[in-house]
C-alpha cells in the first residue's frame, strides 16, 4: 500500500503538496504503544512497533525520491 500511496503522490502534484501541507508528525514508539494499549487482545507488540516503524521509513525514503 505504502508503494501504491507514492505512486499516486507521483503522478498527482498536487497531492503531493497537500500532504506536506497536512503537516502529519511521524508516528513514534510511544504513540504505537499507547494505541496498543486500547486493544483488548494479547498481540506481538515488538512486531507490531516494527512494522509500523519500517513501514514510515519506507515512506518516508520513497516520499523523499519525489521531493
């Protein structure tokens, strides 16, 4: 999804522009973890944490091509 997401800011602009204005803060381990707190089912938090994080890096690296 993160791929099909810089591919749209690709080819839209405009988009692009929008979304640095949107002014979206990174997501941090603190924010994950507090989110995790609300589920009531046991999960593998590491790994959630992991992705999550791996997943904005990614995005932030394919956003940064398109700058």
């Amino acid at each position: 999804m993160i791929g099909l997401f810089a591919e749209f800011l690709e080819k839209r602009p405009d988009a692009l522009g929008r979304f640095f204005k949107m002014g979206i803060k990174a997501v941090d381990r603190a924010l994950v973890e507090s989110c995790l707190d609300k589920i009531p089912v046991e999960i593998d938090r590491e790994y959630i944490c992991e992705f999550i994080s791996n997943g904005q890096k990614r995005l932030i690296e394919l956003i940064g091509k398109l700058v």
